[in-house]
C-alpha cells in the first residue's frame, strides 16, 4: 500500500482548524455557507486521521510498555493482546484515509442530466428505456433527489424512444456517473407468442450539471429556431411555435426542447447544452490524462456495453467488473445501491493502485 502523505493530511487538519475559527467569528451569511460546505467536506477526512494519529499514539505507548523491563506481567499481558488489535486498526484506518484522500472529480458534487436512448430492438428497446428511467427514478427518490423529465419522446408501444431528465441533489454525479453506456435486456416480449427471448438495448449518457461558471456559450457561437410543437402522433399539442432547437456551431451539438413555453424551452435546451459541452471538455481532459493507460470502469465510452438484465434468470451482469446479483426485480425498483457501491470500490482500487505507482 502506499504510504499516507503526511504534509497534506497536516494541512488538511490545519485548514479544517482554521474554518473552524472562521465561522466562529461570525462571517456574513455567504461566507458562513461557503465555509460550511467546505467544513462538511473535510470533516469526515480529519475525524479519520484524528482517530489514526490517536490509535499510533496508543501503539506508541503500548510499545514503550512492553519495552521497559520495570512492567509487570499482568499490565505486559494486556499490552500484548491489545497491540495486535490496534495494528489491525491502523491497517483499517489507512485504508479508510487512502480512499478519502484522493483526488476529488470537480463535477462529483454536482447534480446530473440524465439521457436514455432506446438502441436495437424496435419496441422493446423502448419499453427498456422506460423501465431504465423508472430505476433511475426511483434510486433518485430512495436518495432524496429530484428528478425532472427536461424532454420526452415515447415509443409506439409504450416506454420512450429518447427522454432527458435532470438529477438535481448533492452529489448525484458521483452515484451515478459509471451509469453511462449501453444496456442490455434480454428478455421475452409479451407480444412473443412462441416465448423465444429477445435481445435489446438501451444508451445511458449521465452527464455532470454545468454551471455558468463551469462553460461560457458566447451567442455568436449559437443559433436558435423555433418550430412548431406536435405530441404524440404528430398532433399538434398548441398552435404557437413554442418547441426551441438550439445548435451550437463549433462542435454541431443539437438540442430540441417541446414543452408549452417557448422561454422555458430556450432554458431547458441550454441547460442541456451547457452540460453537454461541459461533458465533452471532461472527456477530452480526462482522454489526455489517461492517454497511457486503460482505466476499465469510469472509461466513459458510451458505445461500450456495460450491463445485461437477463429477466429469465432474474441475473443483472456488469461486464467491467464481472459482478452478477440476481436481484433483478428489486434493481428495477431502483435497488441499486450493490452495484453503484462495487463501480465505485473498483474505481478506487484503481486511482489507489495507480498512486502507488506513481509514489514508486
């Protein structure tokens, strides 16, 4: 394992003791919520390395007893017993303060835009993009998330052909960023009378919300139409030009929202645009990163098949991690918290392992 660096976790208690002193002072209420934010985020992190700088204390002391010829047998017993246990500790804590000390994504934070697009499979791809929409929903709501649908296309037999939604909550982007790329389902329709099982597949684009801070569109660089609004079946849905396209020139990114106003829908549409362009600048920061080496999970290749739901089995496989739960019907209700969990552990593992390259 590497080893923990000192200097930062100094600093980290440092910086921590001098918020502390800060919001104690009374600062107006911005800087009262800017520095909170900032405390509840090292909190966690110092407590950890207290509790380690408290336990080598211990060691220390316990060592120092064995050491010393003048301790008696019984006090020499206890020490003997209890130096194992807070070793194991140690190990316990070290590992804990590796996790919390790595480099932390800027957009972890945020909240998301979440994309759905049924794949091959007709009909049924698009009922697998409702049922996807559905998890995702209702993982938000077990999360305390809000979830708001930004635009929605639906399939002919139901479920959605594309539907684009916001996340919004702390953290969100974290949970669900390894969430991106294809599903698969393999399944028998109900319209199948000869029970054969048929494969489908739906994208999952999950995309870190992008503030104006985060991406400048300069109004040169877009241009916005406006089209006539039509719902499903292509009637139309009011008489106004309300529905908004919105095409950024340097990159070609289109985005169409078709809700009844037209000012909300230039809002929606930007909101996503923003994020999109946000997106693609983190892809290509990150494809420079990691030029010269393969990270599996987190890759962000959105062609790259991710998961199969078997519903005959009741079997969900994540092909980069090899993790198969048959707990289907309870993921579809957005029980998804064991795989979430095991993307990240493994995403971990790997910055841990890579660190400890870089440190030799």
């Amino acid at each position: 394992m590497a080893k923990l660096p000192v200097e930062k976790m100094r600093e980290l208690e440092r910086r921590f003791g001098e918020i502390e002193a800060r919001m104690s002072a009374g600062p107006d209420s911005e800087t009262y919520v800017k520095l909170a934010s900032e405390y509840s985020e090292l909190q966690p992190v110092v407590t950890k390395i207290r509790e380690y700088q408290k336990a080598q204390g211990e060691i220390s002391d316990l060592e120092a007893m064995l050491a010393d010829k003048g301790t008696d047998r019984e006090m020499r017993d206890l020490a003997e017993m209890e130096l194992p246990e807070l070793k194991a500790r140690i190990e316990t804590l070290e590992q804990d303060m590796q996790i919390l000390l790595l480099p932390k994504d800027a957009a972890d934070e945020k909240s998301a835009i979440l994309e759905i697009r049924a794949g091959t499979g007709g009909s049924e791809a698009a009922l697998f993009a409702g049922d996807l929409f559905r998890m995702y929903e209702r993982f938000a709501s077990a999360n305390g998330w809000k979830v708001e649908v930004l635009s929605a296309s639906e399939g002919e037999a139901g479920g959605y052909k594309e539907i684009i939604a916001t996340i919004s909550g702390r953290g969100v982007f974290a949970k669900l960023k390894f969430e991106s790329g294809v599903h698969r389902v393999q399944r028998v329709p109900e319209t199948e009378a000869g029970g054969r099982i048929h494969t489908s597949a739906a994208t999952v684009a999950v995309l870190p919300e992008a503030e104006d801070i985060d991406i400048e569109i300069r109004p040169e660089d877009i241009r916005i139409d406006t089209m006539r609004s039509s719902g499903a079946g292509g009637q139309h849905v009011n008489t106004t030009d309300s529905a908004v396209r919105i095409t950024h020139l340097p990159t070609g990114l289109v985005v169409t929202s078709s809700e009844k106003s037209q000012h909300q829908n230039r809002a929606k549409a930007m909101q996503v645009l923003r994020s999109r362009l946000y997106d693609m600048e983190r892809q290509r920061a990150e494809s420079e990163r990691s030029a010269d080496r393969k990270s599996q999970v987190g890759s962000g290749d959105r062609s790259e098949r991710i998961r199969t739901y078997n519903f005959p089995q009741g079997r969900v496989t994540d092909h980069r991690i090899n993790l198969t739960l048959y707990k289907l019907d309870r993921m579809m209700e957005g029980e998804i918290d064991e795989v979430v969990d095991a993307l990240l552990a493994d995403y971990q593992a790997g910055q841990l392992a890579q660190l400890a390259e870089q440190r030799g």
